[in-house]
C-alpha cells in the first residue's frame, strides 16, 4: 500500500492530529518521541514501531544511540 494511501486511511481512523507520515525513520522516531511528551502529567505514553524485521530493528539501534547513557 502506498504510504499516502495508508496516512489517508490512518487519518480517517486516528485523525490527523495523531497521524504523520516522515521519508526518514531517525526523524520519525523524534517527532514521535517529541509528540509523546507530555509535561506536567502522570499519563504514560508509548509509540509502536511497524514494519518489517529491518524496519524494527533500524528503529531499536536508533533508539538505543539516541538513549544511550554517554560516559
């Protein structure tokens, strides 16, 4: 499916303030990260990776590199 039809009918679904689509995962993840944050609340909030075998596992080394605790 094309990404343009799968944002549409994400959109439909979950409506456009909680759908985006990004050409680069790095960018996506920290646009996710960002739109998850939510200050001066208790809610937890989580984001869910999709896609292929690679696809996740581009997405965990990305994560791990942006999180990783710098000696």
């Amino acid at each position: 499916m094309p990404v343009k039809d799968l944002e549409s009918l994400a959109t439909k679904i979950f409506g456009a303030d909680r759908v985006f689509s990004n050409e680069n995962l790095e960018s996506a993840l920290k646009r996710a990260i960002d739109d998850a944050k939510r200050p001066l609340s208790d809610d937890s909030v989580g984001i869910v990776v999709t896609g292929s075998v690679v696809t996740v596992g581009e997405a965990r080394s990305i994560l791990r590199r942006l999180f990783s605790k710098e000696d």
